[in-house]
C-alpha cells in the first residue's frame, strides 16, 4: 500500500520538495522582517547617538515582535466615507507583491542531497528579471489604492506623488539593468550570477551600478527618496487614515522590498554567491549562502545609513533628477556598453 | 501538456503567493478579530490635523502627473523592446547595434523636445 | 492538463470583464481591468509564452492601467451616481460599426481555430517564447515595423505632450 502510494508520488518528488522549499523560503522571508526593524532602530539609535531598543529580550530582539503584538490588539479604524473593499486591499496587495517578488530571487548555489538537486530559490524561470520587475511594478497598485479609497486629501495627494515617483524611477532601473543582461546575454538571474564567477560586474558596469542603487532607493521609496511620508507636507502621504496591523503592512511591504533590492542588486552587481578574494568552502549550501547574506547585510546597512544622512530631497527636485539625469544617464551607458559588447 | 520545464516553475511561484496570500489573509482577519471595536462620530471622520472636513477630498490636482503617465508608458514600451536586443545583442552583431541606435535616436528626438517644451519641468 | 490551468483563468478573465462594464465606481472597473490584465499573462504563460506575458504585464497591467488610476485620482471620479450616461446621436453609427468589426474578427478567430486540426499540434522549437527568440525575429525579419513602431512612439510624446501642457510657449 504504502510502496505504491510512493511509486505513483515518485516522479512528483520534485514538485514536493519544490512546493516545501517554497514555504519554507516564505517563513525564513517573513522572520527576517522583524530583525530588520530591530537592526534599523539599532542602527539609527547609535547613528543618533543614543542607544536605541535594548529593553525587550537580549540586545533588545524581542522589541519587534513586542511591537508587532500590540499594533495586532489596537482599534483598526475605517472612517466612514472609505471605501471599505479598497481600503483593505491596499495594504494587501502591497505585502502580497513584496512577498511573491521575492519568489523570483536565487540565493544560493543549487546543491544535491539524497540525489535530489536543490536549488536555492523557488522558481527560477527564464524571464527571471523582467518577472520581478512586472510583479514589483504591481505594488504600485497598493500605493495608488491606498490613495483612492481613503477620501482623505493628504492621502490622495500622497498617493499620486509616490506613484508618480516610482513609475519615474522604474525606468532607470530598467535600463540600468540592460547593460548587465548585455554583458550577460541571458535574463535568467542565475546565469547572470554564475557569469561573475571571475569579476563582478560593478566593475564593469559602475555607471549602472550607482544608477541602479539610487532607482533602488527611490524604488522602495526610502530616505533621501522617502515623499510618501513627507510628515511635514501630507502628514503620513498615503497611509494617513491608517492604522493598527493595516498601517504596519504597509512596512512590512517596505522592508521586504528592501530585502529583495538589497538582494536583486547583489545578484546583479556583486557577484551574488561568488566570493572574491577570501576563498569560502561549499559545505553543501551554507558558504555560498553566507556569502550572499554578508554583501545583502552589508547594502542594508547602507540604506540604512542613507536614512540617517541624507535630508529628503524636494519632490519637484526628485523628479526633474530622475527624468533629466538619470534616464540619460541611463541611455548613455546602454549605449557604450553595446557598441563594446559588438566590438569586442 | 507540453513538456516545458518552465511550468513546474510557475507552479512554485503559485505555492509561493498562496502562502503569501495566507499570510495577507491572516493578519488582516487576525487584527480585525483581536482588535477592540469602539467607533465614535470623531474617529471616523477622515484626518485633517483636527479640523473637520468641510467637503470631501475633491478639487483637481496638477495635470502633471497625467503627462508623467503617458510618457512613462512610451519610455516603458521603449525600454520593453530593448530587453529582447540586450539578450540576443551578440548574435545580432554590427546590424543589430545600428537598428537599436536609430531607434534610440528618434525617441532621443521626442525626449529633446519634451525637454525643450518644458514636459519635463516640474513647476 | 492544460485546460484544467486555462479554464479557471480563462473563465476569471470573463468574469473580470463583465465587472469592468458592469461596475458602478471607475475605480472598482479599473481595478477589475487589472486582474483581467493578468489573466491574460497567465494564459500567455500556459501556451509557453513567456516574453509576451510578461509584456502583458508590464506594459498593460504595469503602465497603461497607472494612466488610468492617475487619470481617475486627477478627475476624482469617484462615484457616478449623479452622471448619467447616454450616447451622443452621432456615436450610434459609429458603435455599430464597431459592434460588425468586433463579430468579424471574433468569427475570423473561431473559423481558424475551429478548422485547425488539433490531433496534430504544429512543432515548436524548444526556445519558442523566449526573449532571445523574440529578439532575433523582431530585429531581423521585422526589423522594418519596429523602426516604424519608434516613429509611433515619437508621435504619442509629442502628442501627449501638446494634448496636457496647458500653457504652451
């Protein structure tokens, strides 16, 4: 009975272990949001010079999670003249796209065990790239929602800037990535990974680098880039009339944007698994793995960094910068790499 | 069905937004079950630093951002058609680099008339 | 296999449509307009095209439906209650002519699809869909529509642009 129940599974084998990896991938995702929100405090605290959560639990970890707990307790309010449906599919359709962008991303060598070869993502199709930039684009739809429904001038008006903001800085990072897939000649993020074996490409590709990191911030709407919640012009922008766990997604959207930006450009850019220098063993998938979550680590704490330096830019500024600057910026080095790609 | 390897691979994204979706579906039903429900006439009147609105959230914003619009979309479908170059740019070789320059020297004609035209102001 | 994916898509996508015409709020049809975007990158996916789909993405779901969400927030429509709508008299030989274009090609679409024999599926390549694949065709034996499509491209700026700055020169 049960050896024929295992022969009839046994093609399957891979759709199983697929579908377990993947929520296991989800779980690992979401955990790391509250230790994001606790490096981030920590961080701005002594950027600040204070000491920042250190109460809750050691080194204060168990702050997130506290907070997490009560923001789940309080009142939800929905005012009246809302519209109700939208108003809740705001917040959820901005934590969804966060959380499926991330599906596209590979973390790790693939590796074998019990001749099962595993790799480290969850889906790895052909258009990789292009995937996440079409389901990371569907989470403007959470921002313009929550601007909508909300009936309320600050959201409305915040709503717009931020969409506006981000359809602007979508085009450079597009274009931005276009001299890596040149280089490349493939959309798939692991063979964009694994032709890095010998250099990175930030060194061929600095232009595009530094194009792709400030699209990115702007991207994931972060400070210096972080108009949706210009407190001082639209009070919270378009999360004003939010509050209680629905508020809190749409942060939860923002750090896993984060994540899988920080994430996005080190597969891009920095090599992804490959480690320069410093030889790092396999030991079937923990080197390769630790390697990615040093350099992730690493360009997290520089977003962060960012926040605590740089003052918000000016919205009319911020727009004639991405227009004006970075999307010729952008064209330009699409240009020169191509004709080196066909020279050489 | 066809035997394209790509469909188990969709079938793990969809695994991956159930999850997702789970998760969206169990925050937002587990705080409006554990939350306290206390509306007053005051709560639900939208924010407004504590003036109560005298008309709803009407009035007409910038056509600015209409114009953002359309021209993002045009700049989209033009870097959009740039991917399938980008990718098989060395097999296409001289022939292909040429096409792709005089494509983007048009658009590089609109974008310097956009600019000249002030569409790009923000003002 | 592959029917048990395309009918729940395919019938969502149905359902979705009926709700952009029949939806009272331009918002609740336009946010309809999106999901049916999607399903149609999902039936894309289903017959291997993948490039197209993620177009489909892109550029409908990901573009052009921003322009309206913009265009909506701008205008604030928020309900229609007190609008009502009726054609003008000249629009009516107008729709129908529309309404003849839209049966011919849905019965050119059936003929072919009915008079094909599908016991025996035309060969694909084992790259069909792929980017790469799009790219050699598109800049080589359609090299000529796509140099035209950048001419396109450039008449809807400078339109765009004449049509929303108010006060030129």
């Amino acid at each position: 009975m049960i050896d024929s129940v295992i022969d009839f599974l046994a093609p399957y084998t891979f759709l199983i272990v697929g579908a377990v990896k993947a929520v296991i991938i989800a779980i690992g995702l979401l955990s790391s949001v509250p230790l994001l929100v606790w490096l981030e405090r920590r961080l701005m605290g002594r950027f600040q010079v204070r000491l920042g959560p250190n109460r809750v639990g050691p080194f204060g970890l168990g702050q997130p999670f506290a907070d997490s707990l009560k923001l789940l307790f309080k009142e939800s309010i929905v005012q009246n003249s809302a519209d109700k449906f939208l108003f809740y599919l705001a917040p959820a359709v901005v934590v969804f796209t966060a959380i499926v962008t991330f599906s596209l991303i590979p973390f790790g060598k693939p590796f074998e065990i019990f001749d099962q070869k595993i790799g480290m993502w969850v889906a790895n199709v052909n258009v990789g790239i292009l995937f996440v930039f079409a389901i990371s684009s569907m989470g403007i739809y959470g921002i313009v929602l929550a601007g909508l429904s909300s009936n309320n001038k600050y959201s409305l008006m915040g709503g717009l800037r931020s969409s506006a903001q981000m359809i602007s800085y979508e085009l450079t990072l597009g274009l931005a990535a276009l001299g890596v897939i040149m280089i490349t000649g493939s959309l798939n993020l692991q063979e964009i990974v694994d032709a890095q074996k010998t250099v990175p490409n930030i060194l061929l590709q600095p232009l595009a680098f530094v194009l792709f990191y400030i699209a990115g911030v702007a991207e994931t709407n972060r400070a210096p880039f972080d108009l949706p919640e210009a407190e001082q012009e639209l009070v919270a922008g378009f999360h004003t009339e939010y509050s209680g766990m629905k508020f809190a997604m749409f942060f939860m959207g923002e750090y896993i944007n984060m994540i899988t930006m920080s994430a996005l450009i080190t597969l891009l850019f920095l090599g992804g698994w490959h480690s320069y220098i410093i030889p790092v063993p396999d030991l079937l998938f923990i080197g390769p793995l630790l390697v990615f979550s040093v350099k992730v680590f690493i360009l997290l704490c520089i977003l962060i960094w960012l926040r605590s330096t740089f003052p918000r830019i000016r919205y009319d500024r911020l727009m004639t910068f991405g227009w004006k600057i970075l999307v010729p910026l952008a064209m330009l080095n699409l240009m020169v790499t191509s004709v080196f790609i066909v020279i050489f | 069905m066809r035997n394209d390897p790509n469909m188990s691979e969709y079938f793990f994204i969809a695994v991956f937004a159930v999850v997702a979706l789970v998760v969206v579906a169990g925050i937002l039903i587990l705080s409006a079950v554990l939350g306290p429900k206390n509306p007053s006439p005051q709560k639900t009147v939208p924010y407004e630093c504590g003036i109560i609105p005298t008309e709803e959230a009407k009035g007409r914003y910038p056509v600015r951002f209409a114009t953002i619009a359309m021209l993002f979309i045009i700049f989209d479908i033009e870097v959009v058609f740039m991917y399938p170059w980008a990718v098989a740019l060395d097999q296409l070789g001289f022939f292909g680099l040429i096409e792709m320059f005089l494509f983007i020297f048009i658009l590089g004609i609109a974008y310097v008339y956009i600019w000249g035209r002030g569409g790009l102001e923000w003002d | 296999m592959e029917l048990l994916i395309f009918y729940p898509i395919a019938a969502l996508a149905v359902v979705l449509a009926l709700f952009v015409v029949f939806n009272k709020s331009p918002i609740g049809s336009a946010v309809s307009l999106i999901g049916l975007m999607l399903c149609l990158a999902g039936v894309f996916i289903g017959l291997s095209a993948h490039f197209v789909a993620i177009l489909q993405v892109i550029i409908y779901a990901g573009a052009i439906m921003v322009l309206f969400m913009f265009v909506i927030m701008l205008l604030n429509l928020k309900d229609d209650d007190n609008v009502i709508w009726k054609s003008r008299e000249g629009n009516t030989l107008l729709t129908v002519l529309t309404g003849f274009l839209v049966l011919g090609i849905l019965y050119k679409i059936i003929s072919i699809t009915l008079s094909a024999d599908s016991s025996k599926p035309a060969k694909i390549m084992e790259s069909f869909g792929t980017t790469a694949e799009v790219g050699k065709s598109l800049f080589t034996t359609y090299v000529l529509p796509f140099e035209v499509a950048s001419i396109l491209l450039l008449v809807a700026m400078v339109g765009a642009l004449v049509l929303a700055k108010t006060k030129i020169d």
